[in-house]
C-alpha cells in the first residue's frame, strides 16, 4: 500500500498509524512528541538502503548510496544508535557514520566519520550537526534526528490535514535559524513539512515527504504496519540546491546487534549487515 502527500519531511522523519486521542486537540509537546516517536523509533531497530540525488542551480546531478541501521536502546524514545555504510560512488565507497544519541540535553550525542581514504577515523563535534551530510542539502542532525527538548513547541494552526507547529530553540546561538515551521499529518502523526526560518523571516531550508509506504513486520510475534517516508526532499533555497532521497529494501525488528554500533566496526562493517 502506497500513499503519496503534496508535503513531507525528510529522510530521517518515519510515521506510525495513531494512536492519539481524537476527541479534544493535543497539545503543541504532545504533538511533537508524537511526530518524534514516528519519524525516529518505530520498531526496535531498522535495515534499510538509502540513496542521495543531489543537484545544483544549474541541474548538474551527484549520487550517494549507502545501507543504514538504526536501533533504540530502550523503549521510552531517548537513546538510539544509528551506523551508516556507504556504496558509492567512488570517493565515498567504505566511508562509514555512526551516532549514539543521547536524550540527555546535558550530554552531546557521539559522532564519528571513517574516511578510508585517510584511513582516519573523525568525531564530529556537536557544534557540526548542523553542517552538510556527505554534500547534501540534509544535514547530520536531520539524519539522527533533532531532541524535542531543544525547542519551544507553539501550535499555531490547525487544519483539515495538519498540525502546524512552530518551534524555537532554547539556545539560539547554537543553530543558524531563529525557528522552523513543522505541518504534522492529524492521522498519521508523520511531519510532512518543515520549512526553516532566519531572523529576518526567509525561509531558506525547506524538508519536505514526498511518498509513504505501509512497511509490514512482526514485533513480539503479532503482525505490525509501520508507514515509513521513503521518498523525501531537502531543498535550499538560497543556493537552490535540492536533495532527493530514496529508502528501499525496509526493514523492522531485524534483530541488529548491538556490537555493530562500536567504533570496531567503523573500518570493517559486517558483510551480513551490510549486503
């Protein structure tokens, strides 16, 4: 089963069917965490294949392919760990990414980058989050996702389809943008639009769904249905560079092993994982 939206959010954002009470509005934090919860932790961890379409103003196209896991470390939608391998092209075949995020506003989530071409292993600094994944218009922490705890939450509409949310960071002076706009399906809880807002009002990023898919799986033995973006769009509306990317080959509940998310396995991933 397919459904495709007009608007959506990125790669990193999932969606689940709801299971939010229908008979009074929720509020702005709940809503958000419930968008949370459905882009970043459905299931109990995640095997899918990822690829980037990255073209410029001038239609001139680069790719990026890779296989990515993702796995929760416990079932309350804090801590995860996420490890990434990429295929090509040819400059960044064997490069791997790997997160541990840490709910914890007080702790900075673990980032590291293998380059094989250095044969060095890099930590990202947390105050490189918000820098370009791999020279896509998405960002690093659009991949492992952004904590609700960072921002403000204001419903500031309501429509047929949508929840709409403005959010502002607690700490500006540590993000480029003054807030972001998210519209948040009411069924789906799934966000299927963030536009990114400077202090002068511009929008300038814009993160949007462009398909879902109905990803059938098992946890604890019943059949589950988990709609999954697979299709999303990282625009920048300053430089017009735009960022499609494609998920295929979806899976849930795989039973991923926690030792894959250790820096051993940043120059030699598993090729049971990884194929």
């Amino acid at each position: 089963m397919k459904r495709r939206f007009l608007i959506p959010l990125a790669g990193l954002l999932l969606a689940t069917g709801s299971a939010m009470a229908q008979t009074a509005t929720p509020t702005a934090d709940e809503i958000i965490h419930k968008a949370n919860h459905m882009a970043l932790y459905q299931g109990v961890d995640t095997q899918s294949k990822v690829s980037l379409t990255i073209t410029d103003k001038q239609g001139r196209m680069r790719k990026r392919a890779f296989s990515s896991l993702r796995k929760n470390d416990d079932n309350l939608d804090r801590n995860q760990k996420y490890y990434t391998f990429f295929q090509a092209p040819a400059d960044v075949r064997k490069m791997t990414f790997m997160v541990h995020k840490h709910a914890d506003l007080e702790e900075d989530d673990d980032r590291w980058l293998y380059m094989p071409s250095l044969d060095l292993v890099k930590r990202i600094a947390a105050s490189d989050k918000r820098t370009s994944f791999v020279g896509s218009d998405f960002l690093y922490e659009d991949i492992s996702g952004r904590s609700p705890k960072d921002d403000f939450h204001e419903l500031v509409d309501t429509t047929e389809e949508y929840y709409v949310i403005k959010n502002t960071p607690k700490k500006p002076d540590t993000v480029e943008f003054a807030h972001y706009i998210a519209h948040i399906d009411k069924k789906s809880f799934l966000p299927m639009k963030i536009e990114f807002f400077k202090n002068d009002g511009r929008a300038y990023r814009v993160i949007e769904s462009l398909q879902v898919d109905a990803i059938k799986a098992k946890q604890n033995g019943r059949p589950v249905i988990y709609p999954t973006v697979t299709v999303s769009m990282a625009k920048n509306l300053e430089s017009g560079s735009t960022t499609k990317m494609t998920v295929s080959d979806v899976r849930y509940n795989v039973g991923i092993r926690d030792d894959i998310f250790s820096e051993r396995y940043l120059r030699r991933p598993p090729r049971d994982v990884m194929r």
